[in-house]
C-alpha cells in the first residue's frame, strides 16, 4: 500500500507544484477534491500520509474535501457537482466510476484517478501516452492481469484443474471492464488446460454478508 500511496503522491505533486509555488508567498492553502466509490479505507490513509510526508497537511497548507459514496454509483454525479462546487484545485478520483463522474463536471481542473481500469478503454483519455484531456494518473489493464494471474496459479499449484472467479458488477458498472477480463481468462485457461468458472455478485463490500 505505500508503493500506491508513493505512486499516488508522485503523480499529485506535479500538478500541485505550481499551486504551492505561487502559494508561497500569501501562504495559499490548496483545496483538493477526493472522490470514491467505496467506503473509507487504505487507500485514504496512504494518500494522507504521504502528502504529510511531502510537507502538505490538513489544517496548515492543504484541505482536503472527503467524498466517499459506498457502492452508490447514483450518488456519484450529484457528488461531483458538489465538489466541483468548492471551488477546488485539484480533484482526486479514486475508482473508473469516480473519474468518469468528475470528467462530466468539468474540463479544466486536474484529475489525477487512482485504481481504474485501462482509460483509453472506458474512454477517459486518448491514450496512455498522450491523454489529450485534464486526467493522468495511475490504471491497472486488468484483462491482461487476468491472464498473468492465471499463470501464476497454474506456476504454485500445477495440479488445479478448476478455478472459480469471483466477479463483483459493483466494481465498474460503466465500463466494459467486466467482460473483456472474463474473455480473457477463457481464452487463458485453455492455453493451460484449466476449466474456469465465473460467478457474478452484486454484495456490496462492507454491507452484504458473505463479499469481503
């Protein structure tokens, strides 16, 4: 969690390097915008720390409006208007979801999005090198992670024979994420002679018993 946190951080503090330096002399204090669409968790504590490390904290150069929307995705619009609101200097999206809200609201302020899947792919940007809008960060390519996943399971247990994967729907509703990462685990699991089975869950983490 500290590498994310660390990669978090160095991204953000490229965009808030000019903030802080015309800062400097009326000691500005910066605004930054978080939304998530989960509930408060790692993700925040790292983000938090590492700032202060960098020498940004709450209450003495930095505030930092907190938004999470719990497995809600309806409440993601009307909670990035509202960000949008505060007059903000940077926006964080934690999630696809949270960056594809804040993209609607405006074109102007940076975006850094942390935790999505592949952006060219939910058509958040143009492409990876050059994004062509107000959006960078970090993307993990989770079709092509599924099938180095799989890899590694057949590499520690060369027996299996059957794997279940469970898929949850409330992890990017508004992408087509979820069906290109079953595509590719079928495709995989016949290169290694392995039966896969997928089973979908809409539980919402933290809430639905039985999804952790």
């Amino acid at each position: 969690m500290r590498l994310i946190g660390l990669a978090v951080i160095f991204t953000l503090s490229l965009t808030l390097a000019p903030l802080a330096a015309e800062a400097q002399p009326a000691a500005r204090t910066v605004r930054i915008g978080w939304l998530a669409t989960s509930a408060p968790g790692p993700f925040d504590r790292a983000f938090r720390q590492e700032l202060r490390e960098l020498g940004y904290a709450e209450g003495r150069n930095i505030t930092i409006e907190w938004r999470w929307v719990e497995g809600e995705f309806a409440r993601l619009p009307p909670v990035a208007a509202e960000l949008l609101g505060l007059k903000v200097n940077i926006l964080v999206a934690s999630g696809t979801p949270a960056a594809l809200a804040l993209q609607k609201v405006t074109t102007e302020i940076p975006i850094v999005m942390i935790a999505g899947i592949d952006p060219v792919q939910a058509r958040l940007v143009a492409s990876l090198g050059r994004p062509g809008v107000n959006i960078t960060g970090l993307t993990r390519i989770g079709p092509e992670l599924a099938g180095k996943r799989l890899a590694l399971l057949k590499e520690a247990f060369p027996r299996v024979s059957r794997v279940a994967v469970l898929w949850h729907d409330l992890s990017n509703p508004f992408t087509c994420s979820a069906r290109g990462c079953r595509c590719t685990w079928r495709r995989y699991s016949e290169g290694y002679g392995v039966g896969v089975v997928i089973e979908r869950t809409c539980a919402r983490p933290g809430r639905d018993q039985g999804v952790t």
